[in-house]
C-alpha cells in the first residue's frame, strides 16, 4: 500500500470516528491505547502517546523521546510535550467538556481528564472501534497471512525439532528463533509447549521438563509481524498414539474441521461456538472442553469477536478469528488444534495450513 493509500484508509477510519463525535454531540475523543493508536496514526511509539480527534482536528502528541520516530511514521500531524503539565495544557486547549474514551482507560487517567481537562462527561468508544477494526481491509489481511506463514515454518520447526528428552523450552527458542529470521517482530504471546500432563493445561508456556516418549504435546505459537498477530496450535505424541490418545485427537480433529466448514458470512460467534463443542460433546469428552472455540486476531491475539457462549456477533467477510477447539483431562493430557481463519464472501479459508493428521 502506497503513502497515500494509508493515509486515505487513517482518513476514512478518523471520519468514522468524527460521525460517532457528532452523533453523541462530543467535543473530542482521546485515544492511548497502542493499538488504537497504531489503527488511527500509522505510528506506534514503545512510550505511546495521545491521539486527539474532534469535529475538525486530529493531533497525536507524544513524549519528547519519541518524537522523530512519529514524525516519521504518523499519518496525522505530531506534536511533542516534555512532561505531564505541558501535556495537560495543550489538552486544555481543545476544550473538552464532553469527552469520548477507550473503556480500558485508567482511573486515575480519568480523574486526571476531570480535575485538569475540566471534562463535565464520558463516552466510551469501544464499540466504533471494535466495528472499524473486526473488519479487516486487504491490505491487513495481507500482513496477516505473512504473520500466518511465519507461524506454519516455527510449527514445522517444533514438530521436527520435538523429540524424547528435550526441554519444552528448548524446543520453544528454536521456534522464536525461525521466527524473527523469517522476519517476525517477536512471538505473538508467550510459546505454548506442553508435554504429559502438562498438555492438559490450556496455557502451559513452555517450561524446563524434559519431554518424554508415549506423551502427547500440544504446540501453541504465533508471530507478531509488521503490528499483526497469527495464531495456532498443534498436538503430537512422541513415538506411537495408545488408543485413548487416538480418541481424544479424532474428537478435537473432527470438531476443528467442522468449524472451520461451518464459519461463513451469517452465522453468530456463539452459534460457531455450540457447532464446534457439541461435537465434543457427542465424543464424551464436553466437560473437557473448557474454553471458547475461539477468538478475533489483528493488531491483538485476542480481539473481537469472540467465539463463545455469550457473543451474538454475527459473522462478516473479512474478520478473522480462530478456530481452536481442545480437550484437557487432568493427570493424564489435552489435545488442541487450531488455525487463524478468515471470514470470506461465502464460507472461511485458512490463513495457518501446517498439517493437521500428526498423530
């Protein structure tokens, strides 16, 4: 995407949130949570800043430390302030009596806009942005795919490099480490390897037990690419499957399948997610399925929609959201299998394709 293509997408993004500040009569939003920044500037400064929209302006100001390296990236003007009380003034500035912010912002942040902003009122701008950032453009899905493809090598990796004896985190440097050679910022969230009985934890972050012979292992990974998220997950067993292990795998197998056939355009988060779990349930194993079938990946691992029990969100082409179904029973192990997947015009692909038949 050209300069001027991100600009006019910044644009058009900003204009949606100008109709939201004069559909609730707003003086301006503020927004500082990095993500949302990044969506509205093009710019992510590690130390931040604060995004300023009203009716007729858009401001990011940023911390004197970053300065040159938003100047360079932001698609809106970028102004720099030293320290809190200069910030604070030129907040001041746009007068801000009736204020729009992210649900996520601090108290304390709040009782600060109040005592020296003056605000009278707030508004919470979650669900204008959560409606902007579901649906992802080409150009988004793009960087979600290459952060996809990084995931499906550091999966590879991990399946040849698992074998008896070898520490969990052993295993998990070597998939970071093929990660950020293939171009990736960093892991998407903490490398999930989970051996034995540890597979029966959902997040097991790869740990310093020695992997063992007969044990069922569940490889949970992503990468973080040019701002964006993949995410998948795989199970194996070190050496042959026993008949309880076959089980448990075709039950979690059988259930991803299903939903990644039944994800399409019209369906809700929670009708997905009642797909994919009565499936697992009619296996026997319901009450070992104990999370979501899934989750919304972007600018977060976790954003909307939720797949689960309480979200009506219905689908649309171009969100992309997980389909990751799993099994646990303590003391003896887990199983998950899952793919990052995008919505289509009439159905879903899969974005993460490492083979999903290896037990």
């Amino acid at each position: 995407m050209t300069l001027s293509d991100t600009r006019l997408v910044i644009q058009m993004r900003i204009e949606r949130l100008r109709e939201f500040i004069a559909e609730k009569e707003l003086d301006g939003v503020i927004i500082t949570h990095r993500p949302n920044i990044y969506y509205f500037t093009g710019s992510a400064p590690v130390l931040g800043g604060y995004l300023i929209i009203t009716a007729d302006d858009a401001l990011f100001l940023v911390p004197q430390l970053e300065y040159e390296e938003a100047r360079e990236t932001s698609r809106v003007p970028v102004e720099a302030f030293k320290r809190g009380p200069e910030l604070f003034e030129r907040l001041k500035s746009f007068r801000l009596k009736k204020l729009g912010i992210e649900g996520r912002t601090a108290y304390s942040t709040v009782q600060s806009y109040r005592e020296k902003l003056g605000v009278e009122e707030f508004v919470t701008v979650d669900d204008v942005i959560k409606e902007l950032r579901m649906i992802k453009t080409k150009e988004e899905l793009e960087v979600i795919q290459a952060a996809c493809e990084i995931a499906d090598q550091a999966m590879l990796t991990a399946i040849e490099e698992i074998s008896e004896g070898k520490r969990e985190r052993e295993i998990a440097a070597k998939m970071e480490y093929v990660m950020k050679m293939k171009g990736a910022e960093k892991p998407a969230f903490d490398t999930i390897i989970a051996s034995g009985w540890r597979s029966a934890l959902p997040h097991g972050v790869a740990s310093d037990k020695r992997i063992e012979r007969g044990e069922l292992v569940v490889i949970d990974e992503g990468a973080l690419y040019n701002h964006y998220n993949s995410d998948t997950t795989r199970t194996i067993v070190v050496g042959s499957p026993n008949e309880k292990q076959k089980d448990i795998y075709q039950a979690v197998l059988e259930a991803q399948k299903k939903g990644v056939e039944m994800a399409r355009p019209g369906i809700t988060a929670k009708e997905l997610d009642t797909i994919v779990r009565d499936v697992i349930k009619e296996y026997g194993y319901g009450d070992y399925f104990i999370h979501s079938t899934g989750h919304g990946v972007g600018l977060e691992i976790h954003e909307w929609p939720g797949v689960n029990q309480s979200d009506e969100t219905v689908l649309k082409p171009g969100m992309v959201i997980t389909v990751e179904p799993g099994i646990y029973i303590p003391k003896f192990g887990g199983v998950r299998i899952e793919d990052t997947i995008v919505i289509t015009e009439n159905g879903a692909r899969r974005l993460t394709k490492t083979e999903r038949e290896l037990i």
